[in-house]
C-alpha cells in the first residue's frame, strides 16, 4: 500500500485560496499568485511538479472540482480542459449522484456522495501499490488531516500576504509533524513533513 | 546603515505564540514548543541561533518585556536573568516613563513613549553600521511589516499545530517578499525572507 500525500500551494500567512471564490476566480482574490512557481519556473521546480501529479489515485473536494460553477452541473468536467493532469482516477467528493466521467489521458472523475472515508478506501483501491493524493482543496485537505490518514504533506509556500481567505490547518487537531525536505526559489518555498500516526 | 532584521518563532498555522498568555506561560498555552529547536538542538541550529543575536540593538513590545506581569511593575527586567542575550541596546515600546535598566553583559533596556518610528529611529543610531533586530512580539512585527521598514524577515517554522494565538502578519497589507535561504532538522525549518520597498 502507497502513502496518502497532499501538495497544496499556501501564502506566507497561511491561506491556500483568496477571498471571494467564484467562476471567473475560482482560486479567490489574489489565489492565483499562489501558483506562479508552478507556471513561470516550471524547470527550477520539475522536482516538486512532478511529484504533484505522481499519485496512482487522487481525491478532490467539490469546491476544487467545481468552485463558482456547482457540482450540480452535469455537464463540468472540472478546470483541467480535455486532457486534466493526474492521468489517473480521480474521486470527486459531492452531495450528487453523478456517472464517472472518463476524460482523456487516463483521468477518470468519479463522484462520491457517502463521505471522505469511503473516498480514501476507494482511492486505495484504485492505486494499487502507489501513492493515494488529497488534492485539495482547504476544506478536504483539513478534513483528512483532523482524520489523522495523511503520511506526507508536501506545503508550497508562496511569498505573498493574501490577508484573507480559507486557511489550511483549521480545525484539525495536533499534527506530529517533522520536517524532511526543504528547498527554495526565489517564488516558492517548498517544504515536505511526515506525519505521524 | 545596517539592515533591519526580524527572528520570529511561528507553528505551521501561522501563530507565533499560543492562546491564553500569561505570567506563568508568556508565550501561551503550547507556545514554548515554538521554541524546542533552540533549547534541545542549539549546535544543529547554531547559525540560526547567533543571527538572533548579532544585531547592534534591538526593539521589543511591551507584551513582550512584560507578557502578564505589566510593564507598569519597576522592579521588571524582562525574563532573560541577570545577563539577557542581547548584549546591546534593547528599546521597549511602552506607555510607561522609566529610566533605563543597565543589564549585565552590555544588554541595557530602554523605555520609549513616543512610538514605534521613535524607538526605531534611536535603535539605528544606537546600532550604527550594525542591523537593528525587531525582537517581537506579533503585535511589534506585524507593525514594523506594515510600516515597510523590515528588510530581512527570518522565520523559524516549528512543526506544530497551536490552533489559537497570536498571528503573524495580520494586517500588515502586502508584501514583496523573496525567499533567500532556507535549511531545516526535525524540529525547525529555517527561512529567510529579504523585503523589498
């Protein structure tokens, strides 16, 4: 069985997403800039992009999947266009009964309606021997955190103040975190903890 | 002129003391495990530990001299004993008129009434081509940082969870922040942020 992971992008001052989520800014007010790095170096940081969609399964809550447009529509297919970047399964946690949706390069959305538990034992399944990923977003990533099943939390700290937003880290009880890898460039910190059981 | 330089001690969720402070838990309830790495690891972390306190003065809140005992009692030094580790000019942002306090081993607490600008413009001279450290705590930081005047911000990101406290950053407005180094042990990681004007 792999490790359960999770990479997720967050400001200095600990928010992963901006204020006023909607269609046109489903990352919020200022959210983008969390993720320059990722498009402006791609090649200093290959190593820590790569990992991001390295997982054998991925789990998604329904805000990632559909913030601004509802999870509801039967016709989203997610951000990602045709071809989305996990090239593997994808749970989607929602309220709605939904047919998967294959898209192409391997990903596949499946919905899940009965809850993050049975979203993680599915995922499991679905990755064989590989690495299971918690995508995000804030909501999802602190709900599995509070249930204590994330081995690696890989943080990308951008160096800006977002001032408001939805913060990572609430409501999840003690972590025992330990620090094991650290690397930096000039718009990203990257910074990789185990967690203990 | 040397830079203005900022150490501070910050859990994971962004709190650089816990909830609930006090005379018998200046930093607040869970707040010293901010602070392991130093006591328990000082040759691992020597590099850290000497920046801290090379600057040629120093300036603090009143909530720091004096967390829960007031800075109103003229008997109090400050919890450093007899020989704080600064070994400069430190300035006390107070309300309360008070002759300066001579400490052994060069620390010499001053206490000053007319503002953070004031205390900042009598550490620089006092430093002369030495930096001048904002020593803490949130509340002194934060309006250094919003005030624009910290060149080199210095955080050391214990792997903890505090859940309540006292936040870095609020209300500091945006930062042009850049990452300049970064190291790490198991109970720190160690990041260098230079501010740009």
């Amino acid at each position: 069985m792999g490790k359960v992971t999770c990479d997720i992008g967050i400001s200095v001052d600990g928010f992963v997403a901006g204020p006023n989520q909607r269609r046109e800014e489903p990352l919020g007010d200022g959210g983008e800039r969390l993720h320059r790095w990722m498009f402006e170096q791609p090649e200093a940081n290959a190593a820590a992009i790569e990992k991001i969609t390295s997982a054998g399964a991925f789990i998604m809550g329904r805000n990632m999947f559909a913030s601004g447009r509802g999870d509801w529509d039967p016709d989203w297919t997610g951000w990602w266009g045709e071809e989305p970047p996990y090239h593997a399964p994808v749970f989607v946690l929602t309220h709605y009964e939904r047919e998967p949706v294959p898209m192409k390069g391997g990903t596949t959305f499946s919905f899940v309606t009965d809850g993050a538990e049975s979203a993680l034992a599915r995922a499991r399944r679905a990755a064989g021997e590989a690495d299971v990923a918690i995508a995000g977003g804030a909501q999802t990533v602190n709900q599995y955190l509070a249930a204590g099943v994330i081995d690696e939390l890989r943080l990308h700290v951008a160096p800006i103040v977002l001032g408001a937003g939805e913060r990572l880290f609430e409501d999840v009880g003690d972590l025992a975190l330990e620090p094991v890898e650290v690397s930096h460039t000039d718009l990203v910190t990257h910074v990789t903890y185990r967690i203990g059981r």
